[in-house]
C-alpha cells in the first residue's frame, strides 16, 4: 500500500483510475455491454502481435513476401503469432460491428453521446483501412490482386482519383513504395489515430456516463449496477472468450501464404470478408447494360459507400426521435435490419461468384498457371494433383520457385531435370530424408534439400512428386502414397 | 461519487466484490501468460535454440590466382578474397564477400611456429581442433582479437607486422601479438586443397577474451 501512495501522491493516478472504475451502470451490469471492451480487447491484442510481427517483417518488394515466409516456415511460434494477428483482426471487426448493432439498437447513440457515435463511426472506418492496408503486406499473389483490386477502386473517384491512387501507391503503379506507404498506414499512422480516438471515446463515455437499458425513463432512477468490479468481470470474462476462440482458431485453421506476388501471372482476386458485401456491389454494377456501367459503377465504388458512411456519421443528428425504446423506432431499426439483410445478402452473392469462378478457372483457359499445370499435366486424377500443387506452392516454390526453375547454382531446377522425371524412389528418398551436396547434371547447388519426412504426411509427398513430375514440362509416371512408405532410409 | 458506490453494501455483498476483483484480474492475468511465451519465444533467435544447427561449417574455394601470388611471397602476409553462400535471414542465400590474411611460411617460420604460438597448442581453452599449418599455408581470421575490428599486414613499419586501426592491437606474420590490447593471438582458420582448389572455412571466434569461442561459422 505505501507504494500505492508513493505513487498516488506524486502522480494521482491512483485516484484518476479510481475515479475511471468508480462508475454507475444504470439497471446494473450486463453481457449486452460487453462489445466495447471486447474491440478494445481485440485492438490491444493486434498491436501487441503486430509489435512481434514487426521484430521479423521487412516491407519491400525483394522482402515482404520473403521475410513474412520467414515468420510462417522458420520463426519459433512465428505461424502462431501470425495467425493470433489474422484472426485478431476478424474479431476486431465483427466485434465492432456487433457494438455498433447493440448502440443502434439500444438508441445509445443519441444526445448527450453524439461524439461518442462520432468516434466510433471514425474508429470503424480506421479499422477498415487496417484491415485493407494490413492485406496487402504480405505480398503474396492474393495480397496482389486484392489490393490492385481496391487500388483502381479509388483511381475510379472522379477527379482527385488518379492523384488519390498515385498518392496510396507512391508511383504510377504497385510497387516496393507502395508496400512502404501501406506499411506506414498500417503500422504508424493508423493504429496511433486509432489509440488517440480509443483515448476521446472513452473519456466522452466516461463524461457521460453508461448508456443504460433502452427504456425512456430517467436513468438515475433505476438501480444502479457498479460499473468496477460487476462490469469489467463481465468485460474480462467475454475478452476472454473471445481470446479463446482467437487462439483455437489459430491453432486449428492458421492462414496460408500463397506463392509470392508476380503480376504477369492471372488470379482470381478475392477480398475479406468485411469487404465482401461492397465487392458484391461492385459485381452487380458490373453486370448492368454498357450504357450505364460507368455510372453504375461510380454508385458501387464511391456514392454508395460514401453516403453511407456519411450518413452514419450524422444518424444523432438525423434521428430526432427523443425515444431509445425499440418498439417506439421503427425508422432506425427498420433500416438497420434491412442493411444487415443486404449486407449478408451482398457477401454471400460475392462469395458464391468467387467460388464459381474459382471452380471454373480450374478447367478453363484463365486457371492460374500452377493449377493448371497440375490438371493439364500428368495421368493422375486432377483432385490429387491440385493437392500436389498446393503442397507445392506452400513448401517448394519458395525455393525450388513457382515455375520449378529454381535458382542457378542454388536450388536445382525441377522442370526438365532427369534426375526428377527418371525411376521414383530416388526422388521419393530425396524428398523424405533431404540432399546435399550432389552434382545435379554435372552442377553443384550449395544449398541443402530438407528432410520433409516429418513435416508432410506420405499423402502429401505422393502429390507433390506425381505433381513435380507432371509439372514443368516433365511427363514421368505419378507415385502414390504406398510408394512413398516403401522407401527405407 | 457515485451512487452505486454510496452503500458499501453487506458483508456478503464485500466479500463478492473482492472474489470479482480478483477474478477480473486473474482472467487478465492468463490472458497476458498465454500471450508472453509464444511473444517472447518468437524473438528468440535459432542460433541461441540450436546451436548445433549453425555448427560445422563448409568450405569455400579460393581463386586460383591468389593461391599463386601468395606461394610467390614466402613470409609475407597476403590479402585472400573469396565469397561463399550465406542465408542472410529470410534472404535466400547469396553470395557473402569475406577475406583473410595467408601466408606461405619459410622454412624457418615453420619451424619455430609452435613455439611463437603456445596459445594454439598448449592453452586448452584456446587450442583449435583442426591443424593450424596445411602444406605450409596459414590463413588468419582477418577479425582482430580484441574487440573485432580489422586489421591489416602494414610493410611501412620495421619490422612489418599486422596493426590493427581500433586499439593499436600489434602480431608479427605468424599471428604472435606483439602488442597492445588483445587477448590472444590471431585465429587460423581450417584450410586445405580439394580437387585442386584451395578452401577455407570461415569461422568467427568470440573476441576481447583469451579463449576461442566460435561464435558462426561460414
């Protein structure tokens, strides 16, 4: 205690955080409350993992994809940070979006808490452009396209949209600035908006006190609930939740990295699923006649999201409906349900046609070029070699390179070398239990093949060679799985 | 202060609040654990996890034309250039520029080297596992012992000896040290003819103490 008083009387911040947690909850604590703290929770858990992120990161062309591999394949919990930072940011914007939902609903947006709407509607948005900013960082083919995607989506902004672009890109196109500009964006200047915004949110939250149940009756006439420790347990307890499903998921379905970004090559971009719904807008407007796709296209890209966002700012001042009762609101709640419908609506239109267009690339002439070669290439079934390219592209074509021509002196080409194509069980023995230091048609490579025994299933190394083999030019018979247990060290 | 505050309530209602309390810290408190091993652990570098890993070291080749120049000075220090494949990180390996100080001994030299340097031989903590003498070539470490800086064969002072820049650290050919602040004498390095190439490996010892630690190798 008298280091609490040492403290408190040099500084008073004993007393400025007492008087923080000393606070009334009108009609007591509740689980409703929880989605504030539960953002802030999400927020404190991406900048700390984003901190660790940045130890290993290196934003520039020639590195962001090597260095982010890096963190996947090499860095000790390095997949498992990653993955806590993925995830933490999905639950940072459903759990946003979910306290927006609770503040519409309960009409706690209204007077006296306009700024605290303001804020908040400005701390969604900050939260958006991390997400988009933070996608494109890791510089694989999807990071890519999405971001030449969302890129050309503001160049589409009359007038200031080609300076706007040049602006986010840093040139005429996507490049090694580009990456440095969105890392400044995702890494600096937003995140300290954000935490300064946080700051004003939750000092105006403190100003006016907690919001309370949705009924028009004189707060302070309702039993009052202690916002310390009967709240913030409940905030502790629904943080913790949401950690635990953050750190499952993370542990059982960690992201992939795709290959490395090459522009020349076709992809199927596909955009986070908070962005689904406006991508979705964008596919309708492509579909209306000539005509009007220009126009329709402006509405999808720019009107629509920027009067809704417009219009979210303003709803306290709009709304002049003194009531906060659900049942007494039915403009706003109305309209919420009916966003909430096309929203939902929007994303899974955008996510069906995604997954069509995935499906049909496979056999038609636009498939990304390492899937192609996997249906097109050898006599196994398409399903197992498309297994085949994946595991390839996740483990091999860091070195061996997407196009299996490796890298001279260094890594040993795959296409159109004898040693790949000729009898299976050296090939089966190489990938099991690693090579160094072969002469491979007469040249050396310096670096070492390692040992995938313990690292893939012998599922997965049967796919990957009858790929390899029937990849790159090579057409040398498929092995299988049974094969692959033959091989003794 | 504010109202639900006002009524410090019963004893039962105290004793909740304080079981609250700790539970809300507590749950904080897991939270931060869970988070601080993989944290932490992701900055812990792999040298330090498996040092076997970065052990034993490979050989890289010397041009050909600098092996000749060298034999043609017996008893003077030559600079050696060479470049062998390093992994810089996340970088793919690329080719590393390194360079030692050879020299092609007299007879005389060869003869008296065990002697001049008793660190290599007789100091168990210094000694090195590999021979420091290959058909009468030795290739210095070009890093300073001391406190790593590089040094150089300077032939304007009589007698020519190495002085390093840094701290003035002084060692004649054979790597004895002559003078100034360094612990030890200059480290050889593995060397040897394969194929009819010269090769060295590279090692970094541990500077500024009188032991050889290796640090990395090549």
């Amino acid at each position: 205690m008298n280091v609490l008083q040492w403290i408190e009387q040099r500084s008073g911040l004993v007393s400025l955080t007492t008087d923080f947690l000393t606070e009334d909850v009108p009609g007591g604590a509740s689980y409703w409350y929880v989605f504030g703290s539960a953002t802030l929770f999400a927020m404190i858990l991406q900048i700390v993992t984003g901190i660790f992120l940045t130890f290993y990161y290196a934003p520039s062309t020639a590195s962001a994809w090597e260095s982010t591999n890096y963190i996947y394949k090499d860095v000790t919990f390095g997949q498992f940070v990653i993955s806590l930072h993925y995830w933490g940011a999905t639950a940072m914007i459903a759990l946003v979006i979910m306290h927006l939902l609770q503040v519409v609903l309960w009409g706690s947006y209204k007077a006296p808490r306009e700024l605290q709407w303001v804020t908040g509607i400005l701390m969604l948005i900050i939260t958006l452009v991390l997400g988009l900013t933070g996608y494109l960082l890791p510089w694989d083919m999807n990071a890519y396209f999405a971001s030449q995607v969302a890129i050309n989506i503001t160049s589409s902004v009359p007038i200031i949209g080609n300076a706007t672009q040049q602006f986010l890109t840093g040139g005429p196109g996507i490049g090694t600035l580009t990456i440095n500009r969105f890392f400044g964006l995702h890494v600096w200047l937003m995140p300290a908006a954000l935490v300064l915004l946080v700051v004003a949110h939750l000092v105006f939250f403190r100003h006016n006190g907690s919001a309370g149940p949705p009924v028009d009756k004189d707060l302070k006439k309702l039993p009052q609930g202690r916002f310390w420790p009967d709240q913030m347990l409940m905030d502790a307890v629904a943080s913790f939740a949401v950690f635990v499903v953050i750190v499952l998921l993370a542990i059982f379905s960690p992201p992939t990295l795709d290959v490395k970004a090459d522009p020349t090559q076709q992809f199927i971009a596909y955009p986070a699923w908070y962005f689904l719904a406006l991508y979705g807008l964008l596919r309708l407007a492509g579909q209306t006649p000539a005509a009007v796709t220009t126009i329709a296209n402006l509405l999808a890209t720019v009107v629509i999201p920027g009067a809704l966002v417009t219009f979210l700012i303003l709803l306290p001042f709009l709304d002049r409906n003194p009531s906060r009762q659900i049942s007494r609101r039915p403009w706003v709640v109305g309209l919420t349900a009916i966003s909430l419908v096309v929203a939902i609506g929007l994303s899974l239109f955008s996510q069906l046609a995604i997954q069509k267009e995935q499906a049909d690339a496979h056999q038609g002439p636009f498939a990304p070029p390492v899937v192609a070669a996997a249906v097109t290439g050898g006599g196994s079934a398409p399903a197992v070699n498309q297994h085949g390219a994946q595991v390839f592209s996740q483990n091999c074509a860091s070195c061996h390179q997407a196009n299996g021509l490796g890298t001279p002196s260094v890594f040993p080409p795959l296409g159109g070398n004898p040693d790949v194509t000729g009898p299976a069980t050296p090939v089966i023995h190489t990938v099991l239990y690693g090579l160094a230091g072969k002469k491979i048609g007469g040249v050396s490579y310096t670096a070492q093949m390692p040992a995938w025994k313990t690292n893939l299933t012998n599922a997965d190394i049967a796919a990957v060679i009858s790929y390899v083999r029937a990849s790159f030019g090579n057409k040398a018979a498929a092995v299988t799985e049974a094969d692959v247990a033959k091989v003794p060290k | 202060m504010a109202q639900a505050y006002q009524d410090p309530g019963t004893p039962e209602e105290q004793t909740r609040r304080q079981f609250m309390a700790n539970a809300t810290i507590a749950v904080g408190g897991i939270i931060g654990l869970v988070l601080t091993v993989p944290l932490l652990g992701s900055l812990i570098p792999e040298s330090l996890l498996a040092p076997d890993k970065a052990a034993g070291g490979s050989w890289a080749d010397i041009p050909a034309d600098q092996i000749k120049a060298l034999n043609a000075k017996a008893g003077t220090p030559v600079k050696i250039t060479f470049s062998f494949k390093y992994a810089d990180g996340y970088f793919p390996p690329a080719d590393d520029e390194q360079f030692v100080w050879g020299i092609k001994l007299t007879p005389a030299q060869e003869a008296t080297f065990k002697a001049k340097r008793p660190d290599l031989y007789t100091v168990p903590s210094a000694e090195i596992k590999y021979p420091a003498i290959t058909a009468g070539f030795v290739m210095f470490s070009s890093i300073c012992p001391h406190l790593g800086c590089r040094y150089a064969w300077d032939s304007t002072v009589t007698p020519n000896r190495f002085i390093c820049p840094c701290h003035g650290s002084q060692f004649d050919a054979v790597g004895k040290k002559l003078a100034g602040p360094a612990p030890r004498g200059l480290d050889p390095l593995p060397f040897r003819e394969h194929d009819g190439t010269a090769q060295v490996t590279w090692i970094q010892y541990k500077s500024g103490q009188p032991d050889r630690l290796i640090v990395a190798y090549s």
